[in-house]
C-alpha cells in the first residue's frame, strides 16, 4: 500500500475513532443529566444514582480505549 493510501486509511481510522468517542460522549452526558436530576431530588434514590454510575463505568473505559487507540494512529501518522 502507497503512503497516499496509508494515510487515507489512518484519517478514516481516525474519523470512525472520533464518531464513536462522540457517541459515547453523548451517552456519558445523558447520563450525567440523569444524576443532577437524581442529586437535585430531596430524597436521594441511592439504588438509581449507583446504576447510573454502573452504566457510566463501561463508557469511560471505552473512551479511554479510543482516546489510546487514537493516539496510536495518530502517532503513525
């Protein structure tokens, strides 16, 4: 494969990269509205602010996944 090819190859890697970071991002964000929500809330539901914590620990890990397999390419580049 030709460096032009490469290249083109490392830019839509990293494209993909950043639309998935982008979508978990938004999930990450809509999550954090439901805690404000679930903080603001005189009785705190302890059982619904943990499973929002739970469900956000999964995509954290994934974004730091993306972000390291980002830097990778992005170093090749």
């Amino acid at each position: 494969m030709d460096n032009y090819n490469k290249g083109k190859t490392y830019l839509s890697l990293l494209e993909d990269s950043l639309k998935k970071k982008n979508q978990i991002l938004d999930q990450l964000l809509k999550l954090t509205q439901e805690q404000e929500e679930l903080i603001k809330k005189e009785n705190i539901d302890d059982d619904s602010f943990n499973k929002v914590i739970e469900e956000k620990e999964p995509l954290i890990g994934k974004v730091t996944e993306l972000n390291i397999g980002f830097e990778k390419i992005y170093d090749r580049i």
